[in-house]
C-alpha cells in the first residue's frame, strides 16, 4: 500500500471548471413535473411570497425573551442574552425531557457534534450513553405527521430559528447558574412565548411599520404573478396570517390592486387544520377586514375569505389532483397534506438553499469533498490490507476523512452543519423535503428563470446496487453531468 504522503491530493483530482456549477436560482426536482399541465398556482403568504429579512429574528428573540422575564417571572439576568445569528439551522430535533437540541438523519441516527445543551455541545460518549449505547432515535419518538413526537419535536418553520436560540440560552442560563428547571414547563413557556409574539401581532405592526426594511424581493414577486396571469393561469392565495397585515405587504410587493391577480384569496386559515378539518365553514371579509355574516355558497373573484377548509374549498371550485401546484415554506403544515391525501403538485420554498449552493460552489468546498470521497474510496478498496503498515496508513486515512468530514460541516454552520447533509446522508430535513415537494427553490421568484411550459426532470441518481456503473469521479466532475452546464447560465 501506498504511504499517505504519495498520494494524488486534492488539487490533482480536481478538474478545472467544476466550481460554480450549481446555481442558487435554478429550481430543483425531486418529481417530474410539467407547468404546461399546471392551471391553478396556489401560494402560502409568509416566507414564500412575502421573504423577511434576519432582522426579524432578533426582534423576535429580544420580545419573547422579555414576555419569559415579565410575564413568566423568569430570571432577570435572561436579559443579558442577545439573538445570535447562525446558531441554529432548521430542521432540528429538540429532546424535551433530556433539553438536547440536535440534528438528525434520514435514518434516524444523530449526528455525532451536533447535539447542543443550551449553548454547549454533548460529547459525543456522553449523548450515546444517554440514548442507550447508540446514536439512533426510534420511530416512535421521533415525531408523528407534523414532526411532534411524544418527546421530541422538530424545528421546521423559518420562524423557529429565534425560538431554538432562546431555548438554548435559557437553559445555558439555568445550567451556568445551577438551578433546577422542569424540562417540560420550560419548553413549554419558551414555546408560549414565541407564540404570543406571533397570535398576538407584535411582529405584524413591526413588519407594517417598515415594510422595506423587512420584506425582500417584492418587485420579482410582482413579475411572478404579473407573469402568470399573462399566461391564463389561476392564482389563489391560502395564508395563517391576518388580511390586514397581507394587504399591506402585498400592496408594498404588488401595487395596490394586488387582489386583481388573484381569484381567491383565504386568511387566516389555521393551516395545517384547514387541510384536515371539515368543521370550520368560511367567512366572508369587508374591504375593511370586517367580518360577513352571510353563508358562503360560492368563492367569489376579488373577495377576500376567512378561516374554511379544503374539502369545501375543493367542492366550490373544483380545482383538484395534479393541475393545482402550491407553494409554501413549512413541509408540514403547507405541503404534506396536499400532496399525500389530496394529489396536488407542490413546491417548497427553502431561502437557505441560496446560502448552501454558495457554499458548495467555492473551492475550498469542492477540495474538501473530492478529497474525501478519494480517502472513503481508498478505506473501502484498501481494508483488505491487514499487516501492521496497513493498518496504520488506514487509521490516518480515518482520522484524516473524519477532520475533513468536520472541515466541510462547518463551512455551513459550526454548530449543526447543512440542513441538507449529515456527512454522507441525507438529514431528516432533506428526508422530509423530498417527500413532500415536486420540486424546491430559494424563492417564488426563481420561476422568472423558466417558461411557463418547462418541464422539471429529476436527475437519475444511483441505487447503491447500481453505484459501480457510475464513476466514481462523478463529483470531480469526471462524469459529465447533463445539462448543468446550461443551468449556469440562469441569471
């Protein structure tokens, strides 16, 4: 066997030309998909057509932790806590009754540095002690259809971010203080308290009060829209959010006859039970927001609904299976139910993969990789070598490929990585992605980019048992990829 120092490195792997082939506008796949078949786009209103800036994630954190100190008596000294940008991603488990906030894969195992109680990390020894000897969550704890488990429950709202790194610091506060906490009233409290900020409208009359310091793109948001209807396609809007507060950020993105693009428009909907729940009838809105006491038996164009669900929102529109495609941030409460139970395309809204395709186009992000895909293959062809020379040059492969492993999680987030990747695997979070989306962008305005015929082909990807028909260089950039080349050249 070779010794390590002899060996190709990455930078005589790695052809030229393979960095910045991804493309941070580009829509991506994970089911074939026409929009030519596509007649009626449906949207959510927060984070997929309305983008907020970080700016809102600390307004958040600074009012909830406030509400813990005033309201639920909570040490004073919380107030010495600041929001801290780019502690958590979304997508994480939080474990209740053992305070760990963590990230998991598609197979349930967490993923070792990554587990957090309050600000500091869980060694590794330690978190596989407290699981039992192992690193995997069984299906049951892990979570039911909307990701709340018996015990554990999963961050998958933008909004969350703020509510992961209050939750974190209270309870840094109560271990670097060493007081006792209740696991589940403290949970529970952190999680009222951000919900107060939201139901009661704190961070509505923040946003409204300066909507161009907190709303993004609200011009290529118009040209979407403006598009579609162009082209004889239908527009409807199904929102939690009160009609208010959309009208004057849709008046901001859109002119003040935005209600004209649309043909129905549903606020306050109560998602993820307007999917589900048949008891809630509609209610009909003034132009004033003012409650109607007239029975809904039809949904009119330019009239604005309250509450309802889907099943009668289907019976008086008859807008049903595959011609429909909605778009919403949350997997959960905007996408599974339409896709699973009711046939209807969908399309996530994922602002962090602009960030993360970022990452992957630099180089230090492609050595990393190519050079561990190098040692994994090496360790794999070569641990058949048993004699003591061997067995050393394949420890330092290990250790190398585990610091580079690091090396590349940590160009995305020092604490938790990628919300797409645990190392080699896919993360819950991707798991649940790819089940509950036709296809995924960083935001609606990524649909400027095609035509309103084009059709969305996912790329045929290796079954393990098909893997040795494919190049294993196929990252370097060996295998040509089809097409990705052209999808360069998208804005």
């Amino acid at each position: 066997m070779r010794p390590l120092h002899l060996l190709p490195r990455w930078f005589d792997l790695l052809p030229p030309g393979v960095c910045n082939l991804l493309n941070p506008a580009a829509i991506y796949a994970n089911n074939e998909i026409s929009l030519g078949d596509v007649e009626i786009y449906g949207f959510d209103y927060d984070y997929t057509l309305a983008q907020y800036s970080n700016l809102l994630h600390s307004m958040i954190f600074d009012t909830a932790r406030d509400i813990l100190i005033e309201q639920f008596k909570y040490p004073e000294g919380l107030g010495k806590y600041d929001y801290i940008p780019g502690f958590a991603i979304r997508g994480l488990h939080y474990d209740v009754q053992k305070s760990l906030l963590m990230k998991i894969d598609a197979f349930h195992y967490v993923q070792l540095g990554t587990a957090y109680r309050g600000l500091k990390p869980v060694p590794d020894e330690e978190l596989i002690e407290l699981y039992g000897g192992t690193q995997h969550i069984p299906l049951y704890q892990m979570s039911d259809f909307y990701g709340k488990g018996p015990s554990l429950k999963q961050f998958m709202d933008i909004f969350s971010l703020p509510e992961m790194t209050l939750l974190s610091s209270v309870i840094d506060y109560f271990i670097t203080h060493g007081i006792e906490f209740d696991q589940v009233h403290l949970y529970k409290d952190i999680s009222d308290a951000i919900k107060d900020v939201h139901v009661k409208g704190v961070m509505y009359k923040w946003i409204e009060k300066d909507l161009e310091k907190y709303i993004l793109h609200g011009d290529e948001i118009y040209a979407v829209l403006n598009r579609l209807v162009n082209h004889n396609k239908k527009l409807f809007l199904i929102t939690n959010s009160p009609f208010s507060f959309v009208d004057k950020g849709m008046k901001h993105m859109v002119g003040k006859n935005w209600r004209d693009l649309f043909d129905m428009v549903i606020v306050q909907a109560d998602k993820p039970n307007f999917f589900t729940d048949r008891r809630k009838p509609f209610r009909k809105l003034d132009d004033k927001g003012s409650l109607q006491w007239d029975k809904i038996s039809q949904l009119e164009k330019g009239k604005i609904y309250k509450e309802g669900n889907l099943f009668d929102f289907l019976r008086l529109t008859g807008w049903r299976g595959s011609k429909v495609l909605y778009f919403g941030d949350h997997l959960y409460s905007d996408l599974a139910d339409l896709m699973l139970r009711h046939g209807w395309r969908t399309g996530a809204i994922v602002p962090e993969l602009e960030t993360e395709i970022r990452i992957i186009n630099t180089e230090q992000y492609m050595h990393s990789l190519t050079w561990q895909q190098a040692l994994t293959g090496l360790l794999e062809r070569m641990q058949m070598y048993q004699d003591a020379e061997s067995k050393q040059v394949l420890l330092e492969w290990m250790k190398e490929r585990q610091e580079i492993r690091s090396l590349t999680k940590n160009l995305f987030n020092p604490q938790f990585g990628s919300i797409f990747r645990t190392f080699h695997n896919p993360t819950y979070f991707s798991r649940r992605l790819v089940r509950f989306s036709d296809i995924y962008m960083a935001s609606i305005s990524c649909l400027l980019n095609y035509d309103v015929n084009f059709t969305f082909y996912p790329r045929r990807t290796p079954l393990q048992h098909e893997a040795p028909l494919w190049m294993d260089q196929l990252c370097t950039g060996c295998m040509k990829t089809p097409f990705l080349e052209e999808m360069v050249h998208i804005r």
